[in-house]
C-alpha cells in the first residue's frame, strides 16, 4: 500500500487534503498522472500545507464553474439513432464516446472521462446517464435511443414506437382477415 494526499476529492476515496492508503497500480496509474494525488512524503506534506489555502480557493471556483454549467445542462437531452432488432435491442451499444460526442454537439463540451455509465445501453429508449462535470457536481442528462428521429420524437412524447408499429400491423392482419372472410362468404354465399 502506498499513501497518498489527496489535491482534489475522488469518489469513495476520500476528500481533499486526506491522507489515503491506496494499492500502488492504483496511485501509479491514475491517481498520480491524473494530478488527483501527490505522494505522502515530508516534504509534499508540508508543501501542501503551504499551498492548502490558494488550491482549496482553486477548487472552489472550479466547482462553482462547474454548477453553473450544471444547471443549464439539467435539461438536455441528447438523440442517438442507431438499428435495432424487433423487440428493441440493439445491434451493439451505446459507448461513452457516443454519448460525449452528442453531449459535446449539443452545446457542452465533456469528455467521455466525464461520463458515467453503470451498465451499457443496450435498448432503445429513454436512459439517464450521469455526466460528472466535477468531482462533486454531476448532472444527468436524457439519451434517446432511436431507430429514426420520428421515433426519437415519440418516444420523447411517451409513446413507444414499437408498441405502435405492433398495434399498425394488428389492425392490418384483422383487416385483412375481415376482407379473406367476407371474400370466401361471397364466394360461397350465391352457390
């Protein structure tokens, strides 16, 4: 284990200023080239006691940036076409690149570090997806996954639009199976 300050607070780690224990891959892979720590040496320690004050300051108005832009991008909602089998399952998924790229294209730039994705998006449909645009200020916002933007815009107005196409296709077999029977009825009906 190798300890470690903290420069910024990192998720189920700890906040800024703590001194963590953490595997060394772990520190040596992304905590230290990430800038997120610095070694728990003497010197680093009170190197950052000198420096606590200017990088809380730093901190701060980083994540006050960071709120602000939160709050705009609350609404967004950001449409993804791509082709699906019948029952709506994707052929493939929906990766965080895609997502940042059509969060970045709408307006707010983030990169696909930023996005949080608990498990892949696999159907079509309404999916929050978290975009941490800061260690403590995260947003979500809506992917619309869509075969086509009609049926982005119906799914956005709470209609599925494989629902529909299955009720289409219902009413079209009935009426079909109307007119077969009212045809062999007349066939037999003058005989």
């Amino acid at each position: 284990m190798v300890d470690l300050i903290l420069l910024e607070r990192v998720e189920k780690l700890g906040q800024m200023g703590q001194v963590v224990k953490v595997r060394p891959g772990y520190a040596r892979n992304y905590l230290l080239p990430q800038k997120k720590a610095m070694r728990a040496t003497k010197e680093n320690l009170a190197y950052f006691d000198t420096q606590r004050a200017q990088l809380e300051a730093h901190n701060l108005e980083r994540k006050s940036e960071a709120a602000e832009v939160a709050a705009k991008m609350a609404s967004v909602t950001v449409v993804l076409i791509r082709q699906a089998g019948e029952s709506g399952q994707l052929y493939g998924s929906v990766a965080v690149r895609d997502i940042a790229e059509a969060v970045t294209a709408s307006g707010f730039t983030v990169g696909k570090q930023q996005i949080v994705l608990e498990r892949p998006i696999k159907t079509l449909g309404l999916h929050p997806v978290r975009v941490m645009l800061h260690p403590e200020v995260g947003v979500t916002v809506t992917v619309n996954v869509a075969q086509s933007e009609e049926g982005a815009r119906m799914q956005a107005a709470g209609i599925d639009p494989l629902r529909e196409i299955d009720e289409e296709e219902e009413a079209a077999r009935a009426e079909a199976q109307a007119a077969w029977a009212a045809a062999q009825a007349e066939a037999e009906g003058p005989a």
